[in-house]
C-alpha cells in the first residue's frame, strides 16, 4: 500500500482536533474523557469518508472505523506534542 493514502486521512485529524479543544473550552467535560471523544468522532466520520474520498485507505466499514480512530487518537498526540514543546 502507498503510504502517500494515508495523507487523506489528515482532515479527520484536524476535526477531531477541533472536537477536543471544544470539548476542553467546555468545563463540563473531565480530561480523561477527551480521547475517547475524539476517537469516537473520528470513527464516525470515517465511515462516510470512505466513501466520499476516493483515496481513503480503506475499503470496508470496519478498517474505516478503526482508521478513524487512530486518527482520532492520534490528534489527542498532536495536542501533546504542542504542549510539549510550548512548555520546553
């Protein structure tokens, strides 16, 4: 598989991105709740992903969701690396 597919899944990256700071500007939502927010998300939105974007690497529903949410998970790991290196 060309690893230059995967760069369609960068959109849903930045979404569940935007999801998690949302979910941190509301006050009612603990911390620990973020990734599985933003996993979830991800996994939602990768379903119709699939089948609009015609380079998502994947063509089943489940690879699709799972994709989603590593992608999910994977913008709670861009928010860290930024507090890291802001903090440093």
């Amino acid at each position: 598989m060309d690893l230059s597919n995967y760069v369609t899944v960068l959109p849903i990256v930045v979404i569940c991105y935007l999801a998690g700071i949302g979910c941190k500007a509301w006050s009612k939502t603990p911390d620990k709740l973020i990734p599985v927010i933003v996993g979830v998300i991800g996994g939602i939105i990768a379903i119709p992903a699939m089948y609009i974007m015609p380079d998502f690497p994947a063509t089943d529903i489940i690879t699709a969701i799972s994709i989603g949410i590593m992608s999910g998970l994977a913008s709670t790991g861009v928010n860290q690396i930024y507090k890291q290196i802001k903090d440093n």
